[in-house]
C-alpha cells in the first residue's frame, strides 16, 4: 500500500530544484534543460503545445525572392502605373488598381508569396504547394505583361476639367496625346519576374528531391554490400538436400586377398 506524499509536516519537493526526466525517457538535446521533452515541453504536457521555431538562416533564397517580389510588386502597383503624355510630357497618372490587368497580375503575385509566406512561417508542408506557388506567380507575370499593351478606360482631371480617355482617344489628338507607362509599372514588372523566377527554382528543386535517386551495388541493395552479398527482402535459394546413403561393405568372401609386395 503506497503511503501518501501530502502528510502534514512531511517535506515537499523544492519547485526551485531541477526536474529529472523519468527512468527510459528519451534525454534532451545538448543545451536543453532536464525536466523538458526533445520538443521543448516540459514531461506530462503534450509535445505539441511547444510551437516550432523558425530559422531564418535555413530559409531557401528563392523563398526569400518570391516572398520578397510579391510584395514589393504589390506596393508599387499602387504608384504611377498608367500615364498619359501631352506633348511628349507625362502630365497625367493613374496607379494599377485603374485597370483590370495591371491590379489583378499585381494581386495574384501577392498571393503566391502568400503561398511561400505560408510554408516558411506557418510550416505548411503540401506537395502541391511549390506548383500552385508556380502558377500564381506565372498568371500575374501574364497579366502584368498584357498591361502594357492594354490601355483601360479611366477619367482624368486636367485644368479643372474632368474627362474620360480611352485607347481610341489617342487617336483623335492629333499625336498631342499618347499612352504611357510611369516608373511604378517597370519596377511592378522586374520584381514580378524575380518572383516568377524564385518559384521556378523552388519548384525544380521540389521535383528534384522527390526522384528517386539511383542505387548502386547489388540488386534492390545499398552500394556498400555489392554483389554476391545476401541482400535482405530476398529469400536465399535452398540447396537441395539428397538423402545420406550409408557405405556399402561386400561380403567377406568377395574381398580379395591382400597380397604382400615382394621384396
């Protein structure tokens, strides 16, 4: 019968002292303290309430890229994107989120830097993950792309006036007026093909991890046990086993007679 631990007078443990993990507890890591699983809770919690630690150090450069470009094409869309030139001057702008290419390519790329943001911080680990990163990031270089050569239909303040101008205007002034694209459009498109590029390059480095890598050395088997080696999932073949016949002695008159060599 156990006695109990909690008697009046009888002295209870120092909280201030050390906890040792149990007798065939796994040991913790080199540097973590006793009293905690290799996980980082400490023993009699769930291991998962320990949240997993990010190192930065470890994040691919193409994350970093893709992460990096979306972002950046996102805040620049937001600047002068469309413009219109009166006179050989840019005298009107407009920002991306005018027309529909330039908001939307801008947009999608965004989110596939959400897609990384998501597996590098939130360690969101999908197989299809790296293709669908791909994908966004490849539609808003498309879009980004049209948008050069796509002027939408947008209204313009000049001199107190407020006028609506669209690609067929263009056409009417004389050459006094033309499209245009400002410095918010360009720096948009190079960060937008950074990420596309940093997706690509996380992509290929997906497939590559998931081939196979070929094995060397006996059949199905490691490199270092060779040919001629047992190799182990095999069954070894069976000698056959021929019954033992016991020696056959001819009968004493038919054993001939020893003769002695003659000297």
């Amino acid at each position: 019968m156990s006695q109990p631990t909690n008697w009046p007078g009888q002295p209870q443990p120092d909280p201030q002292q050390p906890v040792f993990p149990p007798a065939g507890a796994p040991q913790p890591a080199p540097g973590q303290p006793y009293g905690t699983q290799p996980g980082g809770a400490p023993y009699g919690a769930s291991p998962m309430a320990a949240r997993p630690s990010i190192n930065l150090s470890k994040v691919s450069i193409f994350d970093w890229l893709v992460m990096g470009g979306g972002l950046l094409a996102l805040i620049f869309s937001c600047f002068s994107y469309y413009t219109v030139n009166i006179l050989g001057y840019s005298a009107l702008s407009k920002s991306a989120w005018h027309g529909f290419f330039g908001w939307f390519g801008a947009l999608l790329v965004f989110l596939a830097a959400l897609a990384v943001a998501a597996k590098v911080f939130a360690k969101i680990n999908q197989p299809l993950l790296p293709l669908i990163t791909l994908a966004l990031a490849g539609l808003g270089l498309i879009m980004v792309f049209i948008s050069l050569f796509v002027w939408p239909t947008m209204s313009f303040t000049f001199m107190g006036d407020t006028e609506t101008i669209g690609a067929s205007d263009f056409g009417n002034s004389s050459g006094m007026a033309s499209p245009g694209r400002g410095g918010g459009f360009w720096i948009c498109f190079v960060f937008t093909i950074v990420a596309v590029a940093g997706a690509v390059m996380t992509y290929l480095n997906e497939q590559k991890k998931a081939k196979p890598q070929p094995v060397y050395g006996g059949f199905g088997a490691p490199a270092a046990q060779g040919f001629g080696q047992p190799q182990p999932g095999f069954a070894q073949p069976q000698q056959p086993q021929f019954p033992q016949q016991a020696p056959v002695v001819p009968p004493a008159d038919q054993v001939p007679p020893v003769v002695p060599p003659v000297a």
